[in-house]
C-alpha cells in the first residue's frame, strides 16, 4: 500500500502518501496530448504540432500537470478503497517531489462524521399546551379584512390605549441640544402597543388626549442600528394631533363568500383550524429546538469546517435579507456582522451539528420519504398558503434542489416523531 491512513478526529482522516519509483510515463502522455490540443506553436496550425515539439516547448507545465493527475488519481483511489465519504475538497500538504523519481504528500481529509449518541431514553420534556380561544380566532379572521377596513376618527375626550392608532407630531433631542433630522416626524401615524418605536415611547403616550402636548424621555437601546444613538438618552416633544381606530365590516355570510367561505361560520371554523395547526407547528418547533439543545449538549463531536463555513453563509445571507428590509445599509451591515461574527459562527455550527444528529438518527430509524408523503406535505403547504396544488407543484418541478431541501424537511419531520417516542414527553 502506497499510503497510510490516520484518523484526526472524527470528522477528519489524513492520508500521506509516499512512491519511491515513480512513474510518470501515462500521465505525461495524456498531459501532453491535452496541451496538444490547445498549443499554437508558429509553422503549425493550432492543435496539430508534434508531440515532440510540444514536449520540447512545454516540457515543465506538462510535467506539472502530469505530476497533478497522479496525485488527483492516488487520491481518488484511496478516498475509494477507504470509503471515505468526503465533504469539500481535500487540503494538500507536505509535497515533495523529486523529478522522475519519488513523490510524498498528505492529503488532510474532512469527512461526514461517524457520531455514537448517548443514551436519551430518559430526558423528559414538556410541550406548550395549545389553544385557541374566541378572541385569538377574531383577531385571525381581522386580519384577512386588512384591505377592507378604515381609519375613522376618534371623539371625544378620551386618552390614548393601547389598539388606539395615533396621528402625531414629535421631534427628538438630544443631550447635547442637538435636534437630528431622522428624529422628526409630522402627522405621524402609529398604533399605540406595536413595538414599532424604542422601548418607552409607545408608553410614554398613553393617556394623551387630542390638541395635548407631551415630552417623553427615552433611552435608545444598545443594540440599535445607528452608531452614535446607541445608549442615548433622548427627549421627545410629542403633540396629539387625532386618535383613530381601525374599523373592520360586520363579518356575515355574504363577506365570508367573498373570501371564499360557505358562510360566517364556516370562517370562523376553518379560521380556527388553521390557526391551531399554526400553534401546534410553533409548539412542536419549540420543543424540537429543546430536544436538539439537549442532545449536543450532551454529546460532544467535531463537525467539518467546511460544512460550518457554507451554512455560516447560509446564515448571514438570510440575516443579510432581513435586516435590508429593516433599512439596512452595506455599512450598516459591515457593523451588525463584525459586532455578531461569532454569534453567526455559533449559530451556524449548532445547525450544523442539529443536521449531524438528525441524519445519524434518521439512518438508524431508517427513514426515508416516498412520493405519497411528498404529495401530501404539498396538499398542506397549499391549504396554508392559499395556492393550488398545482401551483406549488409546478413550484417545486422547476428546481431539483428546491425540491429535495423539501423532502430533506420530510425527513427531519418524521425523525422528530422517531425520537419522541423514545423519550418523555409531557
């Protein structure tokens, strides 16, 4: 054998390599035909010089490349005889080549890994009741009406609540005195317990009544996107112009057939179904989220560097994408990802050791997904969406990847079930 192989760790085997009589003779030939190829020596048209010539004229790069396939061929060999199921591409060291003669090298090799799971049968968890009550039912089906409700005017002397929607005027100043552009606003509107604004505003308003006049002092928090506000206390001078309230049509039946129901209570009915089903798929994210924390936490193993670096890009494009619908600048970006580098880094090595475990046990199940559970996770990614089952089919057709990440989620799924029937769920 040519070779020896070593394990680094378990997601890493090192291969080094060491040929005393080499020879070269069949690669060369097959580098010089392929430089032949493309040589365009002067007396010959482009492709036809002699071997020969070529050699003669290109002898150290054919040699080079000849000495390349010979090692990309031991390699694959090796990778082949040891079954060694690669991730990424190998990361060669320690090359010694002496011409005509011997060649030694190391091939530093990152590997799926291999992991034995501690024994969990005796981990207890709890998943979140669920319910879902006449008021949650309501607000679900309100939200289907956005398009047809209307802002109407508040009267009388009444103060702001929370629900209220409140049309303002502010301007924001700093310790300093100074009155920065992007704190004024006029003839604002916001609804009063949204979160839209820094922590204290929204609270700071409650009670104001139509025509009054108020300072609120803030502070803005840590972690917000603009540099130089962050920590700073800040006045807010804040005069009520309306308070208004969204107005929403009587839900009966003719409503309810506009938005495709057979009546009001049919609404209300499949409004509440759906609405579980969200619940139920939030409950048992949560409690997949705890079962994996508690599996890596208690079995430790290395994961390949490779795979954390792609699912790290994985990781800060799908940051990337939320925080530009924030308003996001590049620069702004620039900070956010130096500050949170190693968040990112954390985050995406847990997902990459959450895929790891789920794998592992997916194959000890000896899952798999069939065409049956495939068509019926579309069947209820339609009801969900709206879209016909034709059209999220046809989605799917268009992109083979699209399509096995959805049947890779099948998997993950079913293993989850797996595993808690083998373990305390309350």
């Amino acid at each position: 054998m040519s070779y020896k192989l070593e394990n680094v760790n378990n997601c890493t085997k090192k291969l080094s390599f060491s040929f005393e009589n080499l020879d070269l003779t069949e690669e060369i030939n097959t580098a010089l035909k392929e430089k032949q190829k493309s040589s365009n020596l002067k007396g010959f048209r482009k492709g036809k010089a002699p071997l020969a010539m070529v050699q003669k004229f290109f002898g150290p790069q054919v040699e080079s490349d000849a000495l390349n396939r010979f090692v990309q061929k031991e390699l694959s060999n090796a990778v082949t005889t040891e079954k060694i199921n690669l991730v990424g591409y190998p990361e060669f060291s320690n090359m010694d080549y002496k011409e005509g003669k011997s060649v030694s090298f190391e091939a530093v090799c990152e590997i799926f890994p291999e992991v034995e799971l501690t024994d969990y049968s005796t981990l207890e968890f709890t998943r979140d009741t669920v319910e879902a009550s006449d008021e949650d039912v309501e607000k679900t089906m309100l939200s289907q009406l956005e398009q047809k409700s209307e802002m109407k005017e508040i009267s009388g002397d009444i103060g702001l609540i929370n629900g209220h929607h409140a049309v303002f005027n502010f301007e924001g100043e700093k310790e300093n005195g100074e009155k920065p552009e992007n704190m004024k606003g006029s003839e604002f509107l916001l609804e009063i317990g949204s979160n839209q604004f820094i922590p204290g505003f929204e609270e700071g308003m409650l009670g104001l009544k139509k025509g009054e006049k108020r300072v609120i002092d803030t502070t803005f928090p840590d972690t917000y996107h603009v540099e130089d506000l962050k920590n700073a206390k800040v006045k807010f001078n804040v005069e009520l112009l309306e308070i208004k309230e969204k107005v929403y049509p009587e839900i009966n039946d003719d409503l309810s057939k506009e938005l495709g129901y057979e009546s009001a209570e049919d609404f209300k009915t499949k409004t509440k179904e759906q609405l579980l089903k969200q619940k139920n798929r939030a409950a048992d994210e949560k409690l997949h989220q705890e079962i994996l924390d508690k599996l890596i936490e208690n079995n430790s193993f290395d994961v390949p560097k490779t795979m954390v670096t792609q699912q790290e890009k994985h990781v800060r494009d799908e940051l990337k994408q939320s925080l530009q619908s924030q308003g996001f600048t590049e620069e702004m970006m620039t900070e956010y990802f130096a500050k949170w580098h190693e968040d990112v880094k954390s985050k995406a090595e847990f997902q990459v050791k959450s895929g790891v475990i789920l794998d592992t046990l997916a194959r000890k199940f000896e899952i798999e997904v069939n065409d049956s559970e495939f068509e019926a996770k579309l069947e209820e990614m339609a009801q969900g969406t709206g879209l016909t089952v034709d059209q999220i089919k046809s989605f799917y057709a268009k992109d083979e990847q699209t399509k096995k990440n959805l049947k890779y989620a099948i998997r993950e799924e079913k293993t989850f079930e797996k595993i808690k029937e083998n373990l305390s769920v309350k």
